[in-house]
C-alpha cells in the first residue's frame, strides 16, 4: 500500500515557491496541485473557473460585486441562493480533502491547504520566502516590468494573500509558528531549498512512527489485521500468535514486525520469537512479554525487571483484557490491546494503534474488529 504524505506549500510572491513545491512532488512521486483545484472546485460547484480565478486567495473579492450577473455554467437557483465567498471558500476546501482522499500523495500549493487537512497525521506544512530584491528580480523576469511595478504587484498580492489566509485559517500567514518548516529560498537557491526540504521531511518521518499493537490472535487470521495494520510503521504482536502460517502473513505485511512467543506457542513459534524483547522506538524503550499482568499487579516473571529498570512503554498480551494505563509509580505506559483471535473467553476482538513521536504518545485508539460470538456462528 502507498505510504500517505501530504506536502503543503505557501509561499511569498517571486520566491519560486511553487517551482519547489513542483520539484517536491517530482522527488516524492506526489500529485501536484496548484490552479489545478481551481478547476475541481469550479465542476463540483457549477461556477465557472474563471469566477475562481478571480476570487483565488483573495479576501473581500466579493464586496461590491453582487450586482453582476454570476458567470455560472447554468443559471442553478441552488447555487444563485447560496453564493457567497465563504461557499467558494467551502467549494474549494471540498475539492482539497476529495483530492488528499482519493491519492494518497499529493503536494498542494496555498489555498490554505495546510488549514483545511489539519486533522490529516500525515501532513508536513511548508513556507517558503527569498529577500525582496529576489523575489523583485524574479516577478521582473516573469512579467517584463519594472522594478518599482514588481514591488508593488508583491506588495499588493501579499497583502490580499494574508488577509485570506488570516481569515479562514485564524493563523497568521508567513509567520514560523503557522508551518513546521520556513525557507528562504534566496540563501538556498532552488535546488538546495528542494534537498533540504527533502532532508526534513526524512527527519520528520524518521522522528513520528504509527505503531499497530495486537495480541493473542490463536491462530486466526483476519484480513481486517491488514486493513487496519497495513498502514503501520511497525507491527507488535504480544503473544500467542498461534501458527506459523499467520506469524508469516504478518512478516509478509511489514519489513518491523516485532512479536514474542506465547504460552499457547509451540516450539516451532518459540524457535522464531523470544519470551521477552525489548527494544527502542524512537526515544521510547519499549519492552514487549506476552504475560505481564498490569500496574499494580505485574507478573512475577517480570516484576523484577519492570522495578529495576521500568521501560517507557510495557506491552502485554494474555489476559484478554483491553487495557491502556499510565503507572505513575514507574512513570510508564503499560498497553494491552485484547485479543483479536476467536478463542477465549473475550467477546470483543481488538488491537491498538497510537503513533510515537520522539518520546511521547499520541492518536492512541483502539480498533474494534468485531464481536466474537455474533461474527463467527
């Protein structure tokens, strides 16, 4: 499966922002948005695209304009009755989240992209500057005038551009607290801006890993694990996987697949896996047993362990029992994610997904795969 990145690109007018947005999606095999969404909004809305154009990242286009005849593809009431610059606002944000749904890899540039998928893990937010004199000498070049109409045609732009962004997104547009990366393109050049944007995406990806957590699977196999898992920078499997024919399923899915034996494991299991593996994530130590117990009552096979040197993250499997608790003794997070499989005494089937960044926690759900008594008859 495709791995899901979302490049948001704002830039300064003449500094070659959208040059480097393009070479980013050249480098990273993303699809590239530009005036391209432009054209989405205008057919999904019934507006034409030359009324978009006019409105692009402008805030306040609209004012003294409602006397017009509107310049629709077709006199629609539904959309003569609800016109306005927030519904071409609205029209737009649609056609970003149907593009970001529909390809998993994509690289848009402005139109407050960065706002409209802020709930997107996904995403790395993008400014890019040059000093005036370059971005001046750059909008000469493009458009054959002078110096004193370049400045104030950047000027002029920015000022609408910020208002707009300022209006909708509630941030501040340009300012370094609004993106996770600000460039000037004019201390880089163009290439090097590219390869050093590259670089931090690399860094980024390195420093934030989705983590998919399952236990106790008995030898059932669910295509619903690689629904849910697939997407997963790593896989950890708590025990009692059950055969060799699903503990291969899941090597196949992943290059990390990280699992222990469990009690229910024959030898064959227990020749491929360790009792107890510890291990780091990022800046997490992680320590994985099948049988654990909880906080407040570990394991005697592990107390020990636990008390001497407590882990940053204790991952268990073997009671059945879906539990994610905070030891604030050992100043830990211990996980049980259930059981996916079909035998015990369980009647959800479960596994836990949660993301690790650096050395915290976040986006920790857990996944529901079914009721075990109504599913399986």
């Amino acid at each position: 499966m495709e791995k899901e990145l979302i490049i948001n690109v704002g830039r300064q007018i003449g500094s070659g922002g959208r040059i480097i947005a393009k070479m980013l999606a050249d480098e990273f095999d993303c699809h590239f948005y530009d005036r391209e969404i432009l054209n989405l909004a205008a057919k999904e809305s019934g507006f034409s695209e030359k009324f978009f154009e006019q409105n692009d990242e402008q805030k306040g286009f609209m004012k003294g304009h409602f006397h017009i005849h509107l310049p629709l593809l077709g006199d629609n009431n539904f959309y003569k009755s609800n016109f306005s610059q927030e519904s071409l606002y609205q029209f737009q944000s649609d056609a970003i989240r149907e593009v970001a749904k529909q390809n998993p890899r994509c690289v848009f540039v402005g139109r407050t992209a960065d706002y409209v998928l802020r709930d997107n893990p996904n995403t790395i937010n993008i400014f890019i500057t040059a000093s005036m004199d370059t971005r001046i000498a750059n909008v000469c070049e493009r458009r054959g005038c002078s110096k004193e109409e370049a400045r104030k045609f950047i000027e002029n732009g920015e000022s609408e551009r910020a208002k707009y962004y300022n209006y909708y997104t509630t941030k501040v547009w340009g300012h370094a607290e609004s993106y996770d990366l600000c460039i000037d393109a004019s201390i880089l050049g163009l290439e090097k801006d590219k390869g050093f944007n590259c670089r931090v995406y690399q860094k980024k990806k390195y420093l934030m890993k989705r983590i998919g957590i399952i236990s106790d699977t008995h030898g059932h196999w669910d295509d619903k694990y690689e629904h849910y898992l697939g997407e997963c920078d790593e896989i950890w499997h708590a025990g009692d996987i059950g055969s060799l024919e699903v503990a291969d399923k899941f090597e196949a899915m992943k290059p990390i697949f990280r699992a222990v034996c469990g009690n229910i494991d024959d030898y064959t299991m227990r020749n491929r896996y360790r009792e107890i593996l510890r291990f780091k994530c990022e800046d997490v130590d992680v320590l994985l047993k099948h049988i654990g117990g909880y906080p407040g009552r570990y394991d005697r096979s592990v107390q020990s362990m636990l008390y001497a040197s407590p882990p940053n993250l204790f991952v268990d499997g073997h009671s059945h029992i879906l539990k994610i608790q905070f030891d604030k003794t050992l100043k830990l997070l211990h996980i049980n994610p259930g059981a996916a499989g079909l035998r015990g005494w369980h009647k959800e089937r479960t596994l836990v997904r949660l993301t690790i960044e650096g050395n915290k926690f976040t986006d920790c759900e857990v996944i529901t795969l079914g009721n075990k008594q109504t599913e399986y008859k």
